[in-house]
C-alpha cells in the first residue's frame, strides 16, 4: 500500500514540475528598452518606442504571447496597441520567436497626451495562450514619464508679437504724370494742335502745382522718351526719332522756365519701335494680327521684318492707316513727389482735429506713443471715424491680448473679422487665442490663411511647436527674441541658440526664466537651473510646484538647494 502511494505522490510531482516547464518564465524590465528613457511630449502625442529581446530557452514553443503597453497616471491610464508573438510550433501569422535562440522586437506607438501624463509611468502587460489555456505574467513598469516642457507653448504665446493691422501711411509718395505728343510721318516740329491737346494742359497744369505747392510737391526729373515707327530707313528714323526728343525737350524746359521750377530733364529716342508695333497689333482687330504677329517672333533684323509684313498686303493698308500713325511720338513722363505731414504735424492734427487726417494717419499716429491709453484712444477714434475698416478693431484686440485680457481680445477680433472675415492679421490672432487653448488643429486652420501678413511667420513658428515640428519652428522664429523662439531652440536641442535668445529678451517673465532653468538642465549647467527657478518662482509662485514635480530636473530631485527652492511658497 505504502509503495502504491509513494508511487502515485512521484507521478504528481512530474506532472507538476511539466506543467512548470511549459510555462514562460516571469518578465524582467532589462528585457526592454525604451526610447526615450524617460517619455516626452511631442505635440500633442507621446511618442514611444520599445525594443525587446527574448533571450535563448525562453520562449515556448506551443505558446502564444500578447504584449500591452499601458501608460498609467493619476486619472486612469492609456493604453496602446498590443504586439503578439508565437512559438515555433503554433500555426499563425504573428512574429514567431525561436526556442532554442530567443529573439529581438520593436514596438512603435503613440498615446494621446493628456497633462495628467506629466505624473506618469509606462507598463507592460502580459497574457499568454497555450492551447485552451491562459494565464497572465506580472506586468513590469519601464519608463517613467512624461516631460511636457514642449506645452508650454500655451503661455509662451502670451508673449508672441502678434499680428497687428499696419497702416500704409508714406510720407513720401512718388507720382508721375504722363503726356503725349503726336508727329506726322517722317516730321519732328511740334504743331500747335497738339500743344494745345488735354494731355499738355494737364502737364502745364502739373508743373504749376509743384511750383506753387512746393513744400508737398518735389519734382524728381522729366523724362522723354520718343519714337519713330518701323517703316522706312533706319539711319532717316533715328534722325526723325532723336529730332522729335530734342524738339519736345526744348518745349518742356521752356514750360519749365514758365513755372519757375528746376529740374533735370532726361531725353531718349528709339529709332523703330517694334515693341510698340507688336503691342498695337495685338490690341488690334486685324484679321491677320496673328500672322503678323508670326513675322515679328520668327525674323529679328528689322529690314526682313518690314518686308515680309509689306507681303501681307490684305492688311497693309489698315497698318499704315491705324497703327503705324500711333507709333510717331514722344512721350513726356513728368516724375515727382508728395511729402506727407511730419510725425509732429501729424501729432498735432490729431489733437486739435482728427478728422482732418486721413485714416492711414491716424492710424500711423498710433506708433508715435508708447503710452498704451494714447494707442487705445487712437484706435477707438479710427473706429468712429471709419467704422468699416477692420484694422483698428484687431488693433484693440492686440492690445488687450497683451494686457491678458483675452475674452475681450476675441471680441474685438470678432468685430474685426465682420468688418473683413479674409484680413489675415484677423485670423493669426484668432489662432493664438486657439494654441492658447491648446486647440492646435483650429489654430493651424486660422494660422495658414494668415500666413501672407507680416506676423506671419512668427505665428505659424508657434504653430509647429504645438504640432512638434521644433526644427521648423526654430526656423521661422530664429530672429525673433521671444519666449516661443527660445522654447522652440530648446525642443529642437540647440542650446547655445536658445540661452542666446533668452539673454536677449528685452522684458524677461516666469516663463523666460523656466525655460533657462530647463536649458540648464539639459546642459548640467547648476548655476544656470537655480537662478532661473529662483528667477520664475519669485515672479510666479504656482511654479514652485511645477518645477518640484518636473521630470526636466530629475536628477536634482533630491538636491538640497533645489529643494529649498522649489519648496518656497
């Protein structure tokens, strides 16, 4: 009987310990690698990728194993798509790892970031099937995470230049007045008639102005420019041509004496003018323009030209009628300037009665002041006085913006959009009140149809922080000396830049002085962390506990002057 149990207690054990053998052996994080070490926000994902080994005499033949990264934090957790793995001798299509030699895998995923993640630690979780059986192994932690210095885009763009609507106020406008003047064929005298035409009296009258009106009006210089038409002997047209301009130069500076003005008179002549000629016929209602056309584009020496159109003889005639005729003139460009009021005028104007100024003005007047009452004052006039244009609207949004007023930034951009729902400093702005909200995709909608305008460049900068994009983002904003430049050279780990740009900052806030404390971190620069925390806690307290919680300063956790610092209130 005693031998019979002892058998049957022998039997039971071997069935145990195959049991055992048929089982894959615990997990262990050095199995694992995960890149980054420690997880870090990328836009609005938490990029991670996992590379794996499973060593020789590990993995069993007739199992198949399910892996799931889980990424835990303190509002529940996110969990990624599962990888499967099988034995040599199970029937699928996974990735089948070999008994006698192990294997090697790489994971790739992304988790949807969430600020809870700051707090945050990666897991492995394991379950296995072999055959109608399963059973799970522990699952095992393998990176901490997560780094979100990359949000704090949301309150660098506090401080970006946004786009204001610019006046195109010019003190200095240049204007030119055009007058013609008609020849007859192979003649250069200038007859009265044509002296007497509405483009010289408007000439004559034009001169007269500058004269009078000398301190707005500057002459710059006449030219004159003459022609004689394509047909006939060249050496006869240069002769017609530069008699014309000599003829017309004379009368000008004779108008000139009139007036009482000086200035230079610059004279040139083009002996045939087929371009002029090409342009006539183009014009024209020929019915054979287009084989005239042919002859100019196929023949260059003038005389062949002039032959080979002479064959077309059904158009001829029509030719030397209407538009050869058109060709023998001199064309008098009379060039000048206007001088707008000086920005002490301007001033001045504004206070006694800004309805006399001109809206470019007034809001030109805006950027002779720094006092921030005067700018609002400006704008609010521009308004009542040209409550169509959208620029002032944006511009008080601009201003409350800055001041953190943002409720009251959107109504005024709003205001502004119904007076021009296409101006592109309208939609910039709408797009930074977006990243503010971490609305990236809104934002990349408004920020791109407002990329034409001048701010454009610094917004859409802003916008691929957001999206991640650091090295593009440290492109556009490389001239620029503002929190969002020196985050973005901080994400895209040019430190040298990003410490140059913080440096630079003409009015350095809590964040500026964050942003240094983490390039010190990066760089094992102490000196460099404790001033700037020391620097954006006393300027914004909040970020005591912020930085306490950081994994940027992870290996100074335990640091005594860190902790006093972070641990003041």
């Amino acid at each position: 009987m005693l031998k019979k149990i002892s058998l049957l207690l022998a039997f039971s054990a071997a069935l145990v310990l195959s049991s055992c053998s048929s089982r894959m052996k615990e997990m262990k994080p050095e199995f694992f690698t995960v890149t980054p070490e420690v997880l870090e926000v990328a836009g609005s994902e938490v990029p991670v990728v996992i590379d794996g080994k499973f060593p020789a005499k590990f993995f069993n033949k007739k199992s198949v194993l399910t892996i799931t990264p889980v990424l835990k934090h303190k509002e529940g957790e996110a969990i990624a798509e599962a990888s499967i793995f099988q034995g040599e001798s199970v029937r699928g299509n996974d990735k089948t790892i070999s008994y006698d030699n192990g294997g090697n895998f790489r994971m790739k995923m992304t988790f949807d970031y969430v600020p809870a993640m700051e707090d945050a630690e990666l897991y492995l979780r394991f379950s296995i099937n072999r055959g109608k059986k399963s059973y799970t192994l522990p699952e095992i932690k393998i990176a901490d995470g997560c780094i979100a210095t990359s949000q704090l885009y949301r309150q660098t763009v506090a401080t970006s230049n946004i786009a204001m609507g610019e006046d195109a106020f010019q003190r200095v406008i240049k204007q030119a007045k055009e007058a013609n003047i008609m020849f007859l064929i192979q003649q250069t005298n200038l007859r009265m008639s044509e002296l007497k035409s509405n483009d010289i009296s408007e000439l004559r009258e034009a001169l007269s102005d500058i004269a009078i009106d000398y301190e707005n009006k500057v002459l710059d210089e006449i030219e004159i420019s003459s022609y004689a038409s394509p047909d006939g002997d060249m050496g006869l047209n240069e002769d017609i041509a530069s008699g014309r301009g000599y003829n017309t130069s004379k009368f000008v500076k004779k108008e000139m004496k009139k007036a009482k003005l000086e200035g230079y008179v610059d004279n040139y002549y083009t002996a045939e003018d087929w371009e002029g000629f090409r342009e006539l016929v183009s014009k024209s209602e020929l019915p054979d323009k287009e084989l005239i056309l042919r002859v100019l584009s196929m023949y260059n020496d003038p005389e062949e030209r002039e032959a080979q159109i002479k064959n077309i003889s059904s158009v001829y005639k029509e030719l030397t009628d209407d538009i050869l005729p058109k060709l023998r003139r001199a064309r008098i460009t009379l060039n000048y300037q206007l001088i707008g009021r000086s920005d002490t005028q301007i001033k001045e104007q504004y206070k006694a009665d800004p309805r006399v100024l001109s809206l470019e003005e007034i809001l030109y007047s805006s950027i002779l002041t720094d006092d921030l009452k005067e700018k609002e004052d400006i704008f609010n006039t521009a308004i009542k006085l040209h409550p169509g244009d959208y620029r002032a609207y944006n511009n008080l949004g601009v201003l409350a913006y800055n001041r953190g007023d943002y409720n009251t930034a959107k109504g005024y951009f709003a205001k502004a959009a119904n007076a021009d729902n296409t101006a592109p400093e309208v939609k910039i702005n709408f797009g930074y009140l977006d990243l503010m909200q971490g609305n990236v995709s809104e934002a990349e909608s408004n920020m791109t149809m407002g990329s034409g305008a001048k701010a454009g460049d610094e917004a859409l900068g802003n916008l691929y922080i957001a999206q991640g994009l650091y090295g593009r983002a440290a492109s556009l904003l490389s001239g620029s000396k503002t929190n969002s430049a020196a985050l973005a050279q901080l994400l895209n780990k040019d430190y040298n830049a990003a410490r140059n740009t913080i440096e630079s900052i003409e009015n350095p806030d809590a964040v500026t002085y964050y942003i240094k404390a983490i390039v010190g971190a990066r760089t094992s620069n102490v000196a460099f962390i404790y001033d700037g925390l020391k620097d954006a806690i006393r300027l914004d307290p909040s970020l005591a506990e912020k930085a306490a919680s950081d994994l940027e300063f992870r290996k100074y956790a335990q640091d005594e002057t860190f902790l006093t610092i972070v641990s003041k209130k």
